[in-house]
C-alpha cells in the first residue's frame, strides 16, 4: 500500500465521486502508467520525468483505488506553489 496521509484517505472514502488534483510517484515507465491511470477515468495532466510523477485528476475512488498498486509508491494532493514577494 503506498503512502498516503490518514486525513486524505478519509476525504476520499467520505466524497468518492469528488474530484481531486494528486501528485503520484510512480515505479516504471511514465507512458504505461499514464495509459492505465487514464483507462481508469483519470485525467493525467503532467508527467514529471525526473521524478518518476504524475500530475492527475480523478475522483476519490480512483485515488483510494491507486493506494492498492503496487506500482504507486506516493500519492499527495496537488496544491498550487506560492512564492514570497520582495
């Protein structure tokens, strides 16, 4: 199972069909595990080669559904980056 914070996972179990922005570490090449995880109605918006990660959005079920994946080493949720001004 991969590492995902207890507060997330419940939101998703609580809202199933809401939709979620994740960022997901994968293991394996990027190309397959974007075709899978779109084959499960996800929408992969970004992949992170350096990383190994994917930028998706997709419902609760399917992010409670990739927890199970061997393959899924990371999940956490996808918020937008702020910088300080001078």
């Amino acid at each position: 199972m991969s590492n995902v914070r207890s507060e997330l996972r419940k939101e998703w179990l609580e809202h199933p069909r809401k939709k979620v922005d994740l960022i997901v570490r994968v293991k394996g090449d990027l190309d397959e595990r974007s075709a899978t995880l779109v084959g499960r109605g996800a929408e992969v918006r970004y992949r992170f080669r350096l990383t190994g990660s994917l930028a998706l959005r997709c419902t609760g079920r399917v992010a409670l559904a990739l927890l199970e994946e061997p393959w899924v080493e990371r999940v956490e949720p996808d918020r937008p980056v702020k910088a300080l001004r001078r």
